[in-house]
C-alpha cells in the first residue's frame, strides 16, 4: 500500500487541487517531542505491541494482505532484535499456508502477492536455500512478468503498490533476472500515469488518489475538497521505502522512484498536525479529524527510512519522523501493548469510523513495527 519537489499552493490551486494549510491546533491537544527517542526506548515499546499481538492470536491468521502486512513488519522486528519467538511465529504461520499464496499462483491480485514478502524474508534466513519457501510467489510473478507487455492494468488501486511491488523487486535481485523488474515498472507506471485515464498521482500535490473513483470530477469530500486518503498514501509510501531498499541504483527507474517518494513527503511534512498524526483525508483536515495510526504510521516508515538512506534531508525531515512517532507512543499505545486509533480496513476516510483509542487492526500493527524498526536507527 513513493516525488519532485513538492509544488507551491499557487500551483497547486492553479491545478485543481489544492493541500490545506497546517492546521493551527493540536487535534489531542498534544504536542510530541520533535526528537527520536533513545533505541532502546523504541525497541522496548515495539516488543510490548509485538508480544500484546502475538499473545492475543494464538492462531497467527490467514495468508491474505492485511496479516501478511502483520508479518512484514514482525519481520522487520526479528532483523533487529533477533528475538527467535518472533521468528518462530512467523514460520509457524507460513507452514500453516504452506509458503502458498490466497488464490493460488494463478491469481494477479496484488493483495494475494503480499505474503510473498514475508515468504522471502523467511527463504533470507535459511542458511541452506529452501526454494520451496519461495516457489509459489515466484511463479505467481513470474507469470505476470511474462505477459507484463501486453498487460499491465492489475494494479488499479494504491494499495497494490504496497502489497506486490517489493516481492517483483526482490526476486529480481535474487534470481538476478531483470525482467521482475521491467514487469513491476510496468505496473506501477499504469498505476501512476494512465490509471482512470490520467494515473493516480497527483502531480499537483505529490500525493495520490486510491483509484480512480476519487480522481477530480469525481467523489469529493462532505466538505466539497478531494479525497486523498492518509493509508492509501501510506500503502505508496511503504511501497517506495521497501521497493528502494531491495532494487540497485543500476536500474533506471530508481531515480525516478526517490524523485516521486521525496515529492510525496514533501507533501506530507506540509499537512502534518501538530499533534504528531495525519489526518485521515489529507486535503480536507475538517473530515473526521481525529487521530489515525495506520497512516501515520506507514508515512513514519517511509520518512525514517528516507532520512537514514538519504532521500530525503535529515535536517527537514527527521524530527517530523520523530513526532509522529512519538504521537503514536504517548497516544495510541496502550500500556499494555495494545494498538489503538488504527483505521479498520476500507477505501475512504469513512470506511471503518468512528477510529477510537480501542481500534485494532494486523495491518496497523506491522505499519507501527516498520516504522519503529526505522526509528530505531534513528535514534541515539
């Protein structure tokens, strides 16, 4: 579930869309330290909302795209912490499916590719190859990469991004066959430029639509502004970090994906709320504004991942990394480990309201342990 520089709201207007000033009030009524926290802290906190998930769901779930984005971050966790529970959950959970994909290799749907991500974090860690492990998303993908020329419209909304981009990019490094990647920049460039006619992306904002349905012209806000969903943009931004970590800087496109990325944070940073969050509509801060982990903490993952690689200017970027997360700490993390004010899954700012401290979801825990993982980096 991705920039140029980010336009001036001059520009902006002239094109049609235009992002809302910074709000002038805390929403929480919070105002979040603008410095990443110690390392430890963060890694104290990611265990306590790793260990409250894992002790809650005995069984660890489906193989479908909002788990399997559980898995990605829990994942990301064990490469930090080498805490073997953690891996042990996640193999327990990818022998339940049998390494297999929801729909079977034959499906397209980039949402059932998604597992394909944590199926190959697992075939990483084998000191003996097991292909068995990666054989099923790698013939998926295979299959569309070859007939990626003729077809490449699958990804028709901006969650696909997050969901299937990453495993097209690192079978690509791992079988050394570009064509893994030629295929996914197919994909992703229909999905940015053509989809619905003009593409998805906003070129005016720097942020994108979630298909064409909310496009200009089409649905609006109560309130009359465009509808730029704050976790569909963290579906692009995620997509981005994690497709940038895995692909050389030899390959074309690269360039063109950290131009768009550092635009859609550029953007971002402008809409920040002082509390830490980011609204739910991000052109519209009078639609539902209360707080709302899962976004904010995809855009966390992506902006702590481009300060620590250089996409971005740490000087700019860092603290407002670091407010969001410490939003989510002091706010949404109960003492216990449990995640609140996590979006239920949907397709708007409405789907899944009222968003409230007791509000849950697999997907929002693993965006909330891909950011903490970045954090950790950053901090001291």
């Amino acid at each position: 579930m991705e920039r140029r520089q980010f336009l001036t709201t001059g520009a902006a207007l002239a094109a049609g869309t235009a992002l809302p000033a910074r709000p002038a009030a805390a929403a929480t009524g919070r105002v979040p330290d603008h410095r990443p926290p110690a390392r430890a802290a963060t890694v104290a906190v990611l265990r306590r909302v790793a260990d409250h998930w894992i002790g809650a769901h005995p069984d660890p779930g489906d193989n479908q795209w909002a788990c399997a984005t559980f898995f990605s971050g829990l994942m990301a966790l064990h490469a930090l912490t080498r805490e073997p529970r953690y891996l042990a959950y996640a193999r327990g959970w990818a022998e339940k499916h049998g390494y297999g994909l929801h729909n079977g290799v034959a499906t397209r749907h980039a949402d059932d590719h998604c597992a394909g991500q944590v199926y190959l974090d697992l075939y990483a860690l084998d000191p003996v190859p097991d292909q068995a492990k990666v054989a099923a998303i790698e013939e998926s993908l295979r299959r569309m990469a070859e007939t990626a020329a003729q077809r490449h419209d699958d990804w028709w909304w901006d969650d696909a991004l997050h969901m299937a981009m990453p495993p097209f990019a690192r079978l690509g490094a791992l079988r050394d066959d570009r064509s893994y990647w030629d295929a996914m920049h197919a994909l992703y460039t229909h999905t940015k430029s053509a989809e619905g006619g003009p593409g998805l992306y906003d070129r005016a904002t720097g942020l994108w639509y979630r298909d064409k349905r909310f496009l200009p012209g089409g649905i609006a806000s109560p309130n009359g502004k465009p509808v730029l969903w704050s976790r569909g943009n963290g579906w692009v931004a995620g997509a981005h970090a994690k497709v940038l970590a895995a692909l050389p800087d030899t390959f074309a496109p690269v360039a063109g994906y950290r131009r768009t990325f550092a635009g859609q944070l550029a953007a971002l940073r402008t809409v920040q709320r002082p509390d830490g969050f980011w609204n739910v509509n991000l052109a519209d801060p009078g639609q539902l504004p209360g707080p709302e982990t899962s976004g904010t903490a995809f855009f966390t993952f992506g902006m702590a991942y481009a300060v620590r690689t250089g996409v971005v200017p740490a000087g700019l970027y860092r603290s407002v990394a670091a407010r969001a997360w410490n939003a989510m700490v002091t706010t949404a993390v109960h003492p216990d480990g449990f995640l609140g004010y996590v979006q239920k899954a949907g397709d708007r700012p409405e789907s899944g309201q009222p968003v409230t401290y007791d509000s849950t979801a697999d997907f929002g825990v693993g965006g909330f342990l891909l950011a903490g993982t970045e954090m950790a980096a950053l901090g001291g």
